[in-house]
C-alpha cells in the first residue's frame, strides 16, 4: 500500500545566479517531512532508475521555457503521486538509494548535522532508555539498537514500532504517528513543533491475538506486559470489575503470561484509541472516542443530547476511506509544521445492504488510516496462512489499492485507500 505522502504547496524561491527555482513543502502522514527541489528529486529518480529500471512509476518531465501557474500545479500533483507509487515497492524502500537521499533532505530541512547524540525512547511503563545514536540514524535502525539494550530477539523487530507520543495533562497520551522505517526519529522529533512530545517504543499489530507469536521472548513478553498495563490505566482497554481483580491479583503474583492471557478477554485490549474527536454520524456534530483494533472501528459517540451510543464498525465492510484536508497554508516557512488540525477521514460502509459514507474529523486522521491499513495487511497475511491456494497469483489475481489526489476548492490532498 501507498505512503500518506503529499505535497500541498510550492515556493518560488530566488537563486544564487537571480534566477528563481521552485522549492516543494513534503508531508508524509500530516507532518513536515522535508523540503526539496525539483532537480533533486529528478536526480534521485535517475539514480532509482539505474537500479530498478522501468518498474519507477514516471517522473514529471522537465519544462526549459517557464512554467504557467497551471503548468505548475500539475507538476506538483505528479510528484506527489511520484512519492506515493515509488513508496510501494518493499525492495526499493530498502535499497540505499532510496534510503541515503531521504536522510539527507531530512536533515537539510531542518538544517541538523550529522553527529552523535543522546535520544530517549520512552517506555510503556514510564521509563526512558537513552541510546547513543547518529542523528541521521532512521527508525528501522534505532529500532535495533533500542532492542539490542534491551535484549529483545531481533527476529520480533517487525511486531514493534516508534511513535511520536504527547504527554497531555493528568498524565494522559496521545499517540501521534508511526515513524516510517526511513525517517530519522532524531529529526522527527525536533521538527515536530509539540510540547512534551516524545519518541515512544510500542508494539505495531492490530490483532491481539499475535500476543503469541512473541511469547518465547521474555524481552518481547515484558513490552506487551508494560503496554496492557498502560492501556488499562489510561481506560483504552475496559476491564470488567471481575476482570480488573484477577489482573491485580496476577499482577501481584509477577505472573505476566496469564495476566496476558486474560487481557485478551478485556474489551479493548490491544487497540488503539484516539483522542476525541467529531463525527458526522448519527448526526453532524457529535462527539466521538475512537478505539482502533481487532478489525473494527469502535465509536463511544456523545449525542446533542449528551446521551452516548456505541457503534462498531466491522472492517470487512468498509470498501474505501480517505484522508482529506479542509483548509490552506499560509505560511511555509513559520511555525506551521503539520496539517493535523484540519483533516477528516470518510469510509463507505456497507449498512442495511446500501454504501454510506462516514465522516471523522481528527486530527489523527492519518494515524487511524495508517492503523486501517495495518487491520487490512494482517488480515491478508492470515487468510493468506489459512488458505495456502491464496499465494498462487495465476488463480488469485492480486487486489488492487489505489491512492488518488483530489482537489475541490478548499480540499487538498485527499489519499484514498480504494478496492482493498
């Protein structure tokens, strides 16, 4: 599936001859991710192209008379669709081409060198590991040092994640986006313009059940002890009052298999829930907690007349959701880093036999899409592991995904997750 990466603006800029270039302000996943020029971006497509030959989606091509204003904004929708579809190709994000270019205008951006430096991973239970890292150093390999301390099997690594966390008041988090394995965590989280924002270790599945695939790994099995015990205390899981004896009893006992064994059984365990938000369902205007998890979307909604309904929406009867902006950006170079306070996710769902769509305004917009996407890939792998006749593409053609940018006065960047 596709990157949430989009490119809503463009500046001319002037250059050292008093000509001018066109500078490009990157998102991926509603927060600044660097800015570029053209010229790099057509470089590191040669460079991608020696390697992986006509499998690179095409590239907009250049202009050697000046660009209209028209001329312009298609070549910014082709980059931007450029930067999605690269983004699919599992050996090209691996390969160092890919990887060295984005680390580079990542620091460019943000003008940080490249150093050693202290970086804090916070814990589920509160605590901090400080590493020693290089600030170019992306997720994917931070993730292995903060495992190798810990003495995690590097063979789990793919069951865990970094995250940006916001500490709110009375203690309570936000979770606020995944880090992609290319993104460096050192600059992620200067750039990410929060208070009390911090790089967080957390596991990375939406099914609970694959708590046993990390059972014979005391390091692996202490992370997801730590983080039921996080959820419980910040209400994302909702033991029962019997439920929350017995876990306070095995939890005395230090007995951390079967303290997991019986989370399974509480409501909520192993989601992820977002902070309040709005929606438009059963009327506009309600309030909404979100808990994502288990292939479902589970809504506590507050209703005009602070009366509360809980809805669930079962994630095999969701045909497409999109993630679409509301809004414009004025200033690119103050202190405006992220689109999240303006940003709503639809999804057509099948309801009394007919589509309808759904609308959520979050500013978490892009995390719940991201944790839409995980629900789907899981899924597939394990109907995949059921029905071993999947994996022979003669008979069982691959599923389309397919992310479109749309623009309408002032709705930009719409990424649609489609036919999955």
């Amino acid at each position: 599936m596709k990157m949430h990466f989009c490119i809503p603006v463009s500046q001319q800029r002037p250059d050292a001859l008093g000509g001018r270039y066109v500078l490009y302000s990157v998102y991926l996943d509603g927060y600044l991710f660097c800015r570029v020029r053209y010229s790099q971006l057509h470089r590191w497509n040669e460079q991608l192209r020696r390697i992986f030959g006509n499998s690179l989606p095409p590239f907009p091509p250049k202009y050697y008379l000046a660009m209209t204003a028209s001329m312009a904004d298609e070549r910014r929708d082709q980059l931007e669709q450029y930067l999605q579809k690269v983004t699919m190709d599992p050996n090209m994000l691996r390969s160092d081409v890919f990887i060295d270019f984005l680390k580079l205008v990542q620091l460019d951006t943000f003008s940080i060198t490249i150093k050693t430096a202290a970086l804090d991973i916070f814990l589920p239970d509160g605590r901090n590991i400080q590493i020693e890292i290089l600030t170019s150093d992306t997720a994917e390999r931070v993730l292995e040092v903060v495992s190798h301390k810990i003495g995690m099997c590097q063979e789990l690594l793919g069951y865990f994640g970094l995250f940006l966390i916001r500490f709110r008041k009375e203690g309570k988090l936000s979770v606020m986006k995944k880090l992609a394995d290319f993104e460096l965590p050192y600059v992620s989280l200067r750039s990410a313009g929060m208070e009390n924002c911090k790089v967080g270790l957390r596991k990375w599945y939406m099914d609970p059940s694959l708590d046993s695939m990390l059972m014979d790994c005391t390091a692996a099995v202490d992370l997801i002890h730590m983080q039921a015990l996080q959820d419980i205390e910040q209400e994302w899981a909702k033991p029962t009052q019997a439920q929350r004896q017995k876990l306070e009893a095995l939890q005395k006992e230090d007995n951390q298999t079967k303290f997991l064994e019986l989370s399974q059984e509480v409501r909520h365990y192993g989601y992820l829930q977002l902070d309040p938000c709005t929606c438009d369902y059963p009327e506009p205007g309600c309030g909404a907690v979100l808990s994502v998890g288990n292939d479902e979307i589970s809504c506590c909604i507050t209703l005009p007349d602070n009366q509360t309904q809980e809805t669930i929406f079962q994630m095999s009867r969701v045909k497409c959701w999109k993630v679409t902006f509301l809004g414009t950006l004025l200033d690119m170079d103050g202190p405006q880093r992220t689109l999240n306070q303006n940003l709503e996710l639809r999804f057509q769902y099948s309801e009394d036999s007919r589509w309808q769509w759904f609308v959520i305004y979050t500013k978490q917009a892009f995390l719940l899409s991201s944790c839409l996407k995980k629900m789907i890939s899981e899924k597939t792998v394990k109907l995949a592991a059921e029905n071993p006749e999947m994996k022979d593409s003669s008979r069982f053609p691959p599923r389309k995904s397919k992310i479109e940018i749309a623009k309408a006065n002032c709705v930009f960047g719409t990424i649609k997750e489609e036919d999955l």
